[in-house]
C-alpha cells in the first residue's frame, strides 16, 4: 500500500512536470522558435546555446543557412532540458512498476508498457520536427504525443490513488458510453487545434463568429486537411493560402461549438442520473466549467490577435480539460465495475 501510494505521488508530480512541458513547447511555438536550434539533440552543435563570440563563429560556419537568435534558441533548448527530467521521471516510475511486484497489476503493466512506446515516438518525433523543418503532420502528432503522454502518467496517479476509494453503488452503464464518445470529440478537437496551431492558421479569421465577417466563404477541405505536405520545405510561419488557413481555423471553431454542445446536453441528462453521487457531479461541474474557460480563451485569442499569455493559456486549460475528463471517466468507470460486481 505504501508503494502504491509513493507511486501515485510519482504519478503526480510528473504529470504537473508533463504540464511545464506542454507549456513550455506552446511557448516555444508561439515565439516562432520552433527551429531555434537548427539541429538535435544539441543546439549549434552544442548543449548549450552558442554564448561566446568564438561558439558563435563556429556555429556559423557549421550553420551559414541559419542564423542565431539566443532568445529563441534558448526557449528551444530549454523545453528540450524540461523533456529531458520528464524523460527521467517516466523511466523511474516504469522501473518502479515492474521491479514490484505489488505494482505489477494489469493495470499498471499496460499503462508503463504505453508510456515506453509513446515516449520512444517522441523523442523521434521530437528529432523529425528539427530535421524536416516544422512539417505540419509532424509538429501535429508531437504536440498530441505530450498530451496522451500526460493522460497516461494521470491515469497511473488515478489508478494507484482513487480505485479503492469509491463507492461502488450506482449503475452508470447507460452514460458511461456516451462520457466516453465526449472523451473522443475532445481528443479530435485537441488534433485539430494542433493542426491550427502547426499550419499557422490562428489569426487566418480575424473575426468572430464569422471568417472576416462573411457569411458564406469558400471551403478548401481536401487542401486544408492534406496530412501529406511535400518533404524539403521550411513550414515556420506556413505555407498556405490564406482561403486553405480560413478553411482549417473554421473547423476547429465549429468543432468547439459541437464539442461544447454534446456536453451541455451529456451533462443536462447524467446530472439525473448522477444526483445522488456528488463527487462524480462535482468532477462533471469541473469539466464543464473548464469547457467554458477554454470557449472564452479561444474567442479571446481571435479578438484580442493571439496575445501570448490567453494563447499559452489555451493550450494549458485543454490540457487541465483532458485530465479533467479523464478524472471523471475513470470514477465512472469504477463504479461501473463495482456495480457489475454486486
């Protein structure tokens, strides 16, 4: 039991670590600095960012294409240093769930054996978004690795932590499945934000709620959403049409406003359902109150023009939504199994 809980405390804290990091690269990203370091794992050849005026010579002549800008690459490497703990943190709770035995639930097995693989994509996925120059399909999947990353390390947390600590009382089979088609629509429209955010398309629509107030506009989905962009070219800054970004930033608007809905209702029907168990409406209050939060970041970042702290906070609050639903999923879940069990 102690162990147990020492590793939903590592759990814990290298979720909030996997948090920095999420928000570390959505700072790295907004500042442009994605190929701050025009190579990998290094930056100029170096761990460090070139500082001396000889460094900087030789980062020249190795790099003559690229010039150094120390902010930029000093955020880059610095999200780099931040995976790198996060890296450390995954492998010790790994180690610790298959060197105990009391940790070696099914569970727990599955979940460290998730962990290992996505963090292997990563870090290649991390490399590939150096070398091939902010390729969208590229930066896209890297940006949804971090957070499927971070809903692993919470579902280890919540499944060493909560498991035994609900009451298992209330038959949820009728809601479960639709809570957990809401866990989907979420997921999709964090790809899509990504897929915004990775062809530059943020400010494409300068107002709201329609694409420089007009109503009817010209939608370029195949062009939008061609997931296989032409190798060789350098994407920072993005490289479509302002139409094919329209297109892109509009979806990723009306996929809010039905992900928003599905889960005013979902929420409006299972609050019956769920009035006589106040910890699981409390966790629905809490999702629906961070959707609402994310709705309004969302129109801030087009009417105020992406200013850094509403966009940093965007990508932070979807993350805490993610968690949040996963959070509430999981409590419905047990308590599923524990009704199934009576």
């Amino acid at each position: 039991m102690v162990k147990q809980r020492l590793l939903s405390r590592l759990a814990f804290c290298a979720s909030f670590f996997a948090l920095a990091v999420i928000a570390l690269g959505a700072f790295t990203r907004l500042i442009d600095a994605g190929l701050g370091c025009p190579d990998w794992p290094g930056c100029y050849g170096q761990m460090t960012v070139p500082l001396t005026p000889a460094a900087q010579k030789l980062a020249s002549l190795h790099y003559p294409s690229t010039q150094l800008v120390a902010y930029k690459a000093w955020a880059e490497m610095i999200h780099r240093y931040f995976v790198g703990g996060l890296s450390v943190f995954i492998m010790i709770i790994i180690t610790a769930i298959f060197s105990r035995k009391t940790l070696r639930t099914h569970c727990n097995v599955m979940l460290a054996i998730g962990l290992i693989l996505l963090l292997s994509y990563q870090i290649m996925l991390g490399q590939w978004t150096v070398t091939l120059k902010l390729l969208p399909i590229i930066v896209s999947q890297h940006l949804l690795g971090g957070y499927l990353i971070l809903s692993i390390l919470w579902l280890i947390y919540l499944n060493n932590s909560l498991s035994d600590s609900i009451k298992q009382t209330l038959s949820v089979s009728r809601i479960l499945p639709w809570a957990i088609l809401g866990l989907i629509f979420l997921l999709w429209q964090i790809m899509l934000g990504a897929w915004t955010s990775t062809n530059y398309a943020s400010l494409s629509c300068a107002d709201f709620p329609f694409c420089i107030n007009e109503r009817s506009m010209t939608w370029h989905f195949k062009e939008a959403f061609n997931l296989f962009s032409p190798l060789g070219m350098n994407y920072e800054g993005g490289v479509l049409s302002v139409a094919i970004r329209q297109t892109i930033q509009m979806v990723h608007r009306g996929g809010a406003l039905i992900l928003m809905f599905y889960w005013m209702v979902f929420a409006a029907i299972a609050s019956l359902q769920l009035k006589q168990r106040p910890d699981l409406l409390k966790s629905l209050y809490i999702v629906l109150g961070l959707l609402c939060v994310q709705l309004c970041l969302g129109i801030s970042n087009i009417i105020f023009k992406l200013p850094l702290t509403v966009a940093m906070s965007h990508t932070l609050v979807a993350a805490l939504l993610l968690i949040s639903l996963i959070t509430f999923i999981f409590k419905l879940m047990s308590v599923h199994r524990g009704a199934s069990t009576t």
